[in-house]
C-alpha cells in the first residue's frame, strides 16, 4: 500500500508525518483490498488546520474524508473514524450479498410440514 503526505501553506515536522502515516496504515484492516492514501494536510489557517484523507480500493471508487480540527492529529482522528465507516460499509455491501449455500437453508422438520 503506497502512502503519500502533501500540505499545503507549510510543512509537516518528520515527528507528525510518522503518526499520520501510523494511523493511516491501519486502514487496510477494515478492507484488504486498499491499494494507496493519500492524506493532504492543508495549514492555511493556523487555528483550524484541514485533513483530507484520499483512499483508492482495487475495484472500487476513492472513498473521501474531510475535516477541520484545532490541531492536525485531532482532524486527522476524525477523518480516519469517518474512513473506518466508509470502509465497513462498501466491506459489509461487497460481501454481504451473496446467496445463501445450499448447506445453510434449513428444512422444516418431520412435524411441521408447510400446509
């Protein structure tokens, strides 16, 4: 899984680039199939930084999070909860529609014969 940290109207320290990297990285177990991130901290207004987290699924369109936060990590917690739904979600779609086997369907016992 490739990861990729841009900003904008400044920069990261190493320090917050290896926690937002860290806490992106745990994606892929909500839905294996995450093939690339990519997170843009955007650090115009000092006061209310903005995340935006990008994440691309083989077979599947981006799925997108957004938020502002009084600090980068507080955002960055936030959008990373709202992936976390995100990806549970297309998880319990893609694979919650399958039919039921032939092993699985039950069969009304001897005594209760459908009338």
């Amino acid at each position: 899984m490739q990861i990729s940290i841009s900003t904008r109207h400044g920069q990261l320290n190493a320090d917050s680039q290896e926690r937002i990297t860290e806490k992106v990285g745990k994606l892929p177990q909500f839905f294996s199939r995450v093939t690339g991130v990519e997170v843009t901290v955007d650090l115009e207004h000092q006061e209310s930084p903005a995340v935006e987290v990008r994440v691309r699924a083989e077979h599947a369109n981006e799925f997108v999070a957004t938020d502002r936060a009084p600090t980068v990590m507080a955002a960055l917690d936030s959008v990373v909860h709202k992936l976390e739904q995100q990806l549970r979600k297309h998880k319990e779609k893609v694979t919650g529609h399958r039919a039921v086997g032939a092993k699985n369907v039950e069969t009304p016992a001897a005594g209760e014969e459908s009338r």
